[in-house]
C-alpha cells in the first residue's frame, strides 16, 4: 500500500533546517538583548521589586527634671503608612481602606496628594496610633492590600492636665509653611518635629535620626527576609533646669487663674519653673489633634497655647519701681528727693493721682509704700531719655535669649521709639505715667525676672535657660545662643550703697506697712515687689476691684529670697487678678517651697532625698487603683503595661501630693495693704496698641547699652541656706 | 525481507541529550518551587519523567505502519475524548481541560490530539505524495486538524489549539502545496482571522495576545506576567544568579516559574550562558530529529518525524518567545522543561514513535 520507494526531496528538509536555526537565532537576539545589553536595567528593575524601604522611627529623647525626674516619656504605638512603590493605582480599594481605617476617603486622597511630590519610597503616613481593631484589619488583608504598612513608632507621652505644657511644648507633624523655612531643610513632610517649648527649641537633639530596613518582599508584599538595616539613632535625653517641686507648687498657686509663674535661679538663669494659664494637654497634640479641639484651642481669648511667661507684654506697673529706683539712684537723684505725698500731684497742668496720701516719702520708704507720686517726680527729674536708657541697660524692650521660641521682646518708650514708630513728638505726660511702670512701658515675666533678679544680684544679669549648658556640645551651645538672641549675660555696675537701698526697700514691703505684708513667710527672707498695672485708661473705679473682670488690672508680683544675692526669684502675673498683692500670696508659696527644700537637703546632706517618681502618676482612669484614688505605685518606664493608652496618663495633682498643708499665716488674709494706685494718665492709646512693632528697635538699642556696662559688682555665691533666714 | 528491529539502532544520543534537558528540567523545578506551596514537584517531574521513558520505549516496539493502521480508530478516540472532557471535564480556572482519571490522576486529552493529529496528518500527505495537492485535499486536511482545534479552543485552551496547527502546515508544506495556493491560502486565512478575533476568542484571550506588545497597559494582568518575565531574565545577566537565587523566581514575582515560564526561572538564575547552552540542547534535538526523518524508510515515517518536529519547535519558538517578549502569553508549555505529566508524556510517545522510526530505517 505504501509506496516505499518514495523519497521527499532533500531541500525541504534543509528548508526546516534553516528554518529552526533561524527560530533560534531571534531567541538567542532577544536573550542577548535582555541579558546582555539590558542587564543591569533589569537588575535594578528586580531589586526595585522586591526591596521594600521600612523606617526605623528614632525614639525622641526624654526629658528630665534638673534632679533627673522623669517629665516626658515615649510610648510605642503602630501606624499605618501607606507604601506606593508597587506601583499599582490603590485608588479604587479606597473606600475599603478607609472603612478599615475608620477614615474617610477623601483624608486618604488628602494625605496621598500631600505627598504627590514626595520620592516613591517614602512612605504615607496614613493614620497614626492605630487602633487594635485597625491592626487587625490591616493583618488580614494583607494579600489584597499589601501597600499597608504597620510601623511601630515611639510616641510622646506628656504631664496630664497641661502640667508644665508651655515650657515642654507639644509634637506634631512639620507643616508646609515650615518646610519653607531654612532650619528645616532636612525635614520631610511628614517628620515629627517639636512645635513649641523645649520640644522645638531643643528638637534637633531630641529627635534622634530614623534609621530604615531594607525588607524583601514577595510579589504579594510579604515579608520574606531582612536585608540591609540602618538603625535609629535615639534622640539625646535631656536634664532640664526645671525643679518638679517648684515646678508643682508654681502649678498650684496659680490654679485656674489666667497668667503665668517664672521663677529662676539668679546665680545662673536657671529657671526652677515656668507656668502660663489657661493651659492645654499636650497628649492632644501626641496623635494628630482633631479639627474641633484646635479651633477651640487657637480661638479661646484667654490664649491657652501662648506661653505667657516669655510671650505676655503688659505694663509692669508698680514693679517698674525698682528699675526707676535704680535709675533715680545711680543717676544720683533720688538720694536726695524727698516727696511730700498728698494722694496725687499736678504735672504738666494734669492731676496724678496716687492711692494714699503717703505723707513724706524717701527713696527708703518709696519702694514698700509703692508711693506713686514718689515715682511720678523722680521720673520727671530723670526725663523719659535717662528712664528709656536704664530700662534698655537692666534688659528690658529687648528679649533675653530664653532657650525658647516665641519670646517676645516688649517695649521701652523713649522719644526717639515714638518718632520712629508714630511720628509724633513725645508729651512731657507720658513720661510720669512711665514712671509708674504704665504707659506704652510692655514686659514679660521673663524680662522682669532677669531684670529684677540682676538687681537684687548687685548688677549681675543672667541668660534664663531650660537646659543646662553643660548638656550640650560647645556648638550646639553656639547654635542656640544664634537661635534665641537676647541681652544673655551682662553686668551693669550697680553702686553697693544703692544696692542696698533698693533691696531694703523691697524686703520692706513683705513686712507690715509694705504692699505686700499678707504674705510674710515668718522665718524666710522674702522681698519683692507688688504690681498693679491698668489695662484700661480710666480714672473710673480707681479704688476698688472693677466689676467687669476684663477690666480689673493685672497683678504682678517680683519675689525674691534672700533680699541680696537670691537664690531665687518669681515673678507671678494674675492678669486681671486685681491687686498686686494677691500675685504676692502665690509668690509666697512658691519661694516657700523652695526654702523648704532648701532647708531639707540642708539638714539631709548625707542622705539625698529620693526622687519622686513622676513616672508613678500616669495611669489608665479605667484602673481600679485609678479610681480608688490610691497613690499609684507604676513606673512609666513600664510600657509594655497592658492599663496604659495613648494620650490618657494622669498626673495627680490633689492637694495633698505636695506633702505640706498650707502654712498657718497664708489664713491670716489682709486685705488692708495699700495697693498701687489706679490712676494713669493721658497716655496715647495708640501707643499701647502699636507697642509690639517697636519692640525689636528697642532691643538693639538696648544692647548698644548693655555692651558699654561690662564690669560690676560681683555678688558671691551664698554657701550657706542659713542665708535665707532672718 | 524483513530484519528484526533491535534496540542497537535506538537513538541513544538522541536520548541522551533529551534526558539532560529532563534533569536541568527537574532541578529548576525543585529551584523556583522551593519557596512554594509547589515545593516537591520536582519529585512528581521525576516520575513522570520515568513513566514517559517507560511508554517511550513501549511505543518504540509497536511498528510505526501499526499506528497508522489504527488511526481512524485513534482519531474517533480523539474527538470522543475532547467531546468528553467539553462534557465531563475537570473545571479549572474556568476552563475545562481536565479528565480525572481513576487514581487520582489528572489528564488533557487535548496533549494526546497532538500525536494523533501527527499520525492522522502523515499518513493523509503521505498516501497523497507524489501529485500536486488539489483544493479538495488542503480542505480534508484543514477539516481533519480543524475539528479538534475547534473543540480544544472551545475548552477554552488556545495555547494547545494553536499548536495543532503547525503539525498541518508541515503537512501542506512537506506534501508538495503549490506556493500560489499558499498564498490564497495564507490571504484566506488572514481574512479569516478578523471573526475569529471578534467572535471566537474570549476577551482575556485577546488581551494576553496583545498585551505582550505593550506591557505596562496592563501592570497587573498578563502584562504583568510578561514585566515580570522581561526583568527575571534581564536579571539573570550574563552568568546568572545563580541556582535557587534569583530574586524573580524565589520571590513569587515570576508567575509559575515551574511551568509555562520555566525558561524565565532557567535564564534569571543560570544567565545567558545557560539560556543559551539550553537552546543548543534542542537545536541538537530537532536537528537530530529531522535527521531521522531523512533517514526514515518511508514517506510516512518521515512525515511521523517532522510532525514532531513541527510541533516542538512550535512549542520551543512560541514559550521562549513568549519569555523574552516576543511572542503573546498563551500557555504553551516548553517541551521537556515544563513541569506537566500530559506534556512529558506526550513528548516522549513522540520520541517513542521517532525511535521507531528509526529502528525500521533498514527495513527493506
């Protein structure tokens, strides 16, 4: 049947043959094309693919009290970023990230467009703090949503109820108006940066560096291994100068009342403690702050974010009186004034109006009787030139150069500053109201604790600081003095005599017969100086507390122990509080505090105390121990404590915690002390306004004249706490 | 007078050469399953490759002229089973390629249509030689090859439905098409693609056919697969990264690197140097292959031969093409290479059937 002779002709055969070669010549090309010419290409393709860049967040470095007492802690949470190296369009699973995430769509088009710009490989922050539940979420849908990635970051974990917020500040993500700025050059959107107090000033070190980890992954995202891992470099622990005793009596003094407290340390700037009221809870700030609670926050007239003791600039009113004081005295005029105070005097053809009629009065008995009228003659005598020149020379109208951002640098009126600023000649008037510390005269806590704390040093003016020097290298010491400028450390040569004038004076007025004899502290030497400054210019009410609470002036107090050389100074600002001798009762308590501590290290040098845990008092409110009110025995180093939640620590505050009931004699209230008096007059109510904008001319004028005063007096340091008793 | 056939003209280099592609087979294998829930395949390849040797040599004992006996027999088998399996088949990933067998094995028929379909088609062109084809005869071949692409394609399985084709085109082509009929051929054939396109072919399946052209439009899809294949052998670079290294393959990004994409596995983890000594290996193969056609006794054998050798350097050209992104994903397996017992078998039944061959060349 077959035919097998048949044969097919050998050529289509060969026809096959040249064929398959040929096959096989434009597969060997393509191989050649691609692993040849285009290998590294596609290397690098591979490694794109499967090597995933996971941030490593550096923990920020914690902060201490100056006895090493713990006040900021860290705590780990998880949060969810989002990973676009995929390269797939996540756009469509949207709504069911979002409804993971307990999110809505258009926040997670909002952060994705936030970081359009960004490099791939830089993840989005989608959601911080992550619920269990969201975690939850995340683990299971990892094959369809493998662009979700948990990260586990150390977060801020901040005294409860505002305790000592304004000095910490708070954390938050670095905004678009920042990233502008030169000093945050190296910041990616999406960095946690301090955004005030210390944690601003002082970010660069307390941020640490975030280290990555090169993870493999599958095609599906999964984590397969480990290749390359830079590892954080933890931000530096820092020792602030705070003193969490002081700190806490401070806190306590002031209650709700809105102003602020400063107390420093005179031999050195050191400050013990700095309160503002209203405060807030910076544990807010920790995990993004909702909409609601920040409109509330930057919309309260009382201003609880501002930090009132370096950013208020008010009219110092009657504690001005040590500054003309000196003025009176080193310009050699109020030896030799001798008033005869008859409840006011006339000058330039207006009626002054001082609150008594203090009969005679002398430089030694001006300052503790607040006499005004002492001080309205002494300042025309000087003339507002000689008054501007020595305010600018004791530090004030410029800043101080506090370790701390947003200090303000309030004002010094002169004729020149109301030429510059109004173009209007200045009215002989405006000098007598000057004199009294009212006017377009504007300070801030800050200012007037340097200033008077100087005085009382005999002419030795300290930087204030949060942060000891010694914890920082020589250069970034440098760089925080370029960063916060200010009149720092000067000496203006005060003559002994006069120093001791001035300081009799002002410990005169905690004894009966002075301004401020309510809060005597029996056994303590305790000078200072009371404050009542108008807010408004009425003669209306002059006497009595204003009905309207907006109204009533601003008390102050300058308290210091002992009267020459102090350990310490505070300075108290009760806006609206009414009299100057009110501050005087919460200055008292706080330099109370302090000697007492004084006293008990004193008789305790062998045996240091112990530190007070801070650590202890941050609890979960759901905790039995919690509610029982029980003192908390927990360590916030702990973290790995099941009770604890993010934003929810409480520092217990109860009355009771300062160990001490109030002394006895802070019941004996007097209500009987002359206060300043509440006349000011014919001063340009435009000045007040446009105060601020002339406050940085004043400055640099300032430091004209604090340069010409290098060498003084200079005070030793007190060896002994016996010092501060009478 | 007939001579007894003996096992001393076997192939034996032949074989040699098809068992060290079997071996690379099976060690790439264990390679890109190790990270898989796929790891031990390689093992189950090393039966399949034992069971092929066994059905090979049992086929190289039954005389070639037996098969072509039977093949009206074997071609009803042919078109019942396809018919079964569009019925009763096994559905997977929605399509119905699959009859389980009992003992659990799995089976595709349409891998047994290949050899058929080359006996079927040998013996048609061989018993028309030595006359011009008429347009009655191109018309029977294209019905015979015709109805079980039709069938296969319906499974749906366009991959194995195409490549019955080239075992027709080697027949028209062998058994003396006059060019100018190619050539009406060829311009019907393309006239007839336009419905086919539209009618016939699902969606995905016209995707994967031009996807390849332009990757990126379909990141996710079958582009993907072919990106993924492009940089896995671009990674392999010249030498490669060696045995159960390579990133692609170990990393899941590759898709199936154990069968249609085997070659990518090869190539990212042994390189050009390997990609290139594979090819080498079937260039020797179909080389080998066509000399035995040349060598065959008769016309029949020598159309057996090159069926085989149509379909495997269909199925060598299309995978690797595929690979490198030449060709459009259409899951046709390497011979040889992919792990697949209805592919291995198949390949060495068709070896079994060369050998014959073969063995009878000094019959007569």
């Amino acid at each position: 049947m077959m035919n097998r002779e048949e044969k097919l002709p050998a050529y289509k055969l060969s026809i096959v043959q040249y064929g398959i070669v040929a096959i096989l010549l434009v597969l060997l090309s393509g191989l050649w094309r691609l692993q040849v010419v285009g290998a590294q290409n596609y290397r690098a393709l591979a490694q794109e693919n499967r090597i995933r860049k996971v941030p490593i967040m550096a923990p920020r470095g914690k902060l201490f009290d100056r006895e090493g007492r713990l006040l900021v802690d860290n705590y780990p949470s998880i949060s969810c970023f989002l990973i676009r190296e995929q390269g797939r369009n996540i756009e469509a699973d949207f709504p069911m990230i979002a409804r993971g995430l307990d999110m809505t769509v258009d926040q997670l088009k909002s952060a994705v467009a936030h970081y359009r710009t960004s490099p791939k490989y830089q993840p989005i922050p989608l959601k911080q703090d992550i619920t269990p539940d969201e975690q939850e979420f995340i683990a299971a849908h990892r094959d369809e949503l493998p662009e979700l990635e948990m990260i586990s970051e150390q977060r801020r974990l901040y005294p409860r109820n505002g305790f000592a917020a304004h000095l910490i500040g708070y954390v938050g993500e670095v905004s678009d108006e920042m990233l502008n700025e030169p000093q945050y050059a190296y910041y990616e959107p999406g960095d946690v940066v301090g955004r005030s107090g210390v944690e601003q000033s002082y970010d660069q070190l307390l941020r640490g560096q975030d280290g990555s980890q090169d993870i493999i992954v599958d095609s599906r995202g999964r984590d397969v291994g480990t290749l390359g891992r830079e590892p954080a470099i933890p931000g530096k622990d820092l020792k602030l100068t705070i003193d969490l005793d002081i700190q806490r009596a401070a806190e306590e003094a002031l209650g709700d009342r809105n102003g602020a407290i400063v107390a420093l340390d005179p031999h050195t700037g050191e400050v013990l403690a700095l309160v503002s009221r209203p405060t807030f809870d910076p544990n807010d700030f920790a995990v993004r702050i909702s909409r609601g609670d920040w409109d509330k926050l930057i919309t309260d007239p009382n201003h609880p974010l501002m930090d009132k003791a370096i950013q208020a600039q008010l009219a110092p009113g009657s504690t001005f009186k040590i500054i003309m004081s000196v003025a009176g005295l080193q310009e050699g005029i109020a030896q030799n004034l001798h008033v005869d105070c008859q409840g006011g005097a006339t000058f330039y053809g207006h009626f002054f109006a001082c609150d008594q009629r203090h009969g005679l009065v002398t430089i030694h008995n001006a300052i503790p009787l607040s006499c005004d009228t002492y001080f309205y003659t002494l300042a025309q005598r000087l003339g507002i030139e000689k008054i501007a020149e020595w305010a600018h020379r004791l530090g004030l109208g410029q800043k101080t150069g506090i370790d701390l951002p947003g200090e303000v640098s309030g004002t010094v009126p002169s004729e020149q500053w109301k030429m510059r600023n109004f173009h209007q000649k200045w009215f002989a008037g405006e000098t007598i109201s000057v004199g009294i510390g009212q006017g377009a005269l504007q300070v801030s806590p800050i200012q007037l604790a340097r200033t008077i704390g100087g005085i009382a040093s005999g002419g030795v003016f300290k930087r204030p600081h949060v942060v000891f020097p010694n914890e920082l290298s020589t250069q970034y010491r440098e760089a925080i003095l370029d960063s916060y400028p200010g009149a720092g450390d000067v000496k203006v040569p005060i003559d002994p005599a006069n120093w001791e004038i001035i300081t009799e004076g002002m410990a005169a007025v905690t004894e009966p017969g002075g301004t401020a004899w309510g809060s005597h502290l029996e056994g303590i030497d305790f000078a200072g100086k009371t404050g009542t400054a108008q807010v408004i210019s009425k003669n209306a009410g002059q006497n009595k507390i204003a009905a309207n609470v907006a109204d009533r002036p601003n008390a102050w107090f300058v308290g210091i122990a002992p009267r020459r050389n102090p350990d310490i100074i505070v300075v108290v600002l009760w806006q609206h509080g009414g009299w100057g001798s009110g501050s005087a009762r919460m200055a008292a308590k706080v330099i109370e505090t302090y000697v007492e501590k004084q006293r008990r290290l004193h008789h305790n040098v062998a045996q240091p105390p112990q530190p007070v845990e801070v650590g202890a008092v941050w609890s979960n409110p759901a905790h039995p121990d919690a509610l029982g009110g029980r003192p908390l025995v927990r360590h916030a180093a702990n973290q790995t404590d099941a009770s604890m939640r993010a934003g929810h620590f409480f520092l217990h505050l109860p009355a009771g915690s300062a160990a001490r009931p109030a002394p006895a004699l802070f019941a004996r209230r007097s209500l009987s002390q002359a206060a300043s008096p509440a006349v000011y007059h014919a001063v340009n109510q435009d000045a007040n306004r446009a105060a601020n904008t002339a406050a940085n001319g004043a400055a640099s004028h300032a430091q004209n004249h604090a340069q010409n005063h290098a060498a003084g007096p200079v005070p030793a340091r007190p060896a002994e706490v016996a010092r501060l008793e009478r | 007078m007939r001579r007894t056939i003996s096992f001393r003209d076997f192939d034996w280099l032949l074989l040699a050469v098809v068992l060290l592609l079997c071996i690379i087979s099976i060690l790439e294998i264990y390679s890109a399953t190790l990270h898989t829930k796929f790891v031990g395949f390689h093992t189950k390849q090393v039966f399949w490759v034992l069971g092929g040797l066994g059905a090979m040599f049992i086929l190289s004992c039954i005389n070639y002229h037996r098969l072509l006996g039977w093949i009206h027999w074997l071609y009803l088998f042919c078109l019942v089973s396809l018919a079964g399996v569009l019925v009763a088949g096994q559905r997977v990933m929605g399509a119905r390629r699959w009859i389980r067998l009992p003992g659990g094995i799995h089976f595709q028929p349409s891998e047994w249509v290949k050899l058929i379909l080359i006996i079927a088609v040998a013996r048609y062109f061989a018993n028309l030689a030595r006359r011009e084809l008429s347009w009655g005869d191109v018309a029977k071949a294209g019905l015979m090859v015709g109805i079980p692409m039709l069938l296969v394609l319906k499974q749906p399985d366009l991959g194995t439905s195409l490549t019955y084709f080239p075992v027709l085109l080697m027949g028209l082509f062998l058994g003396g098409l006059h060019w100018k009929k190619a050539l009406i051929l060829t311009v019907g054939a393309l006239v007839l693609v336009v419905p086919v396109w539209y009618k016939v072919l699902k969606p995905y399946q016209k995707q994967r056919l031009t996807s390849f052209l332009n990757p990126d439009t379909d990141p996710r899809g079958s582009g993907y697969q072919v990106k993924q294949s492009l940089i896995a052998v671009g990674d392999g670079g010249l030498f490669g990264r060696g045995a159960t290294k390579g990133t692609q393959t170990q990393g899941d990004f590759l898709p199936i690197p154990y069968t249609d994409f085997i070659f990518a596995a090869f190539s990212e983890e042994h390189g050009f140097v390997g990609a290139v000594f594979v090819l080498l290996l079937y260039f020797f193969v179909l080389m080998r292959l066509i000399q035995n056609a040349q060598t065959a006794a008769d016309l029949s054998g020598t159309f057996l031969v090159m069926g085989v050798v149509a379909v495997i350097s269909f199925q060598i050209a299309v995978n690797v093409g595929m690979v490198i992104g030449l060709m459009p994903v259409t899951g046709i397996p390497l011979p040889l290479m992919s792990y697949g017992g209805s592919s291995i078998l198949f390949t060495f039944l068709a070896l079994g059937i060369v050998m014959n061959v073969r063995m009878n060349r000094f019959v007569n």
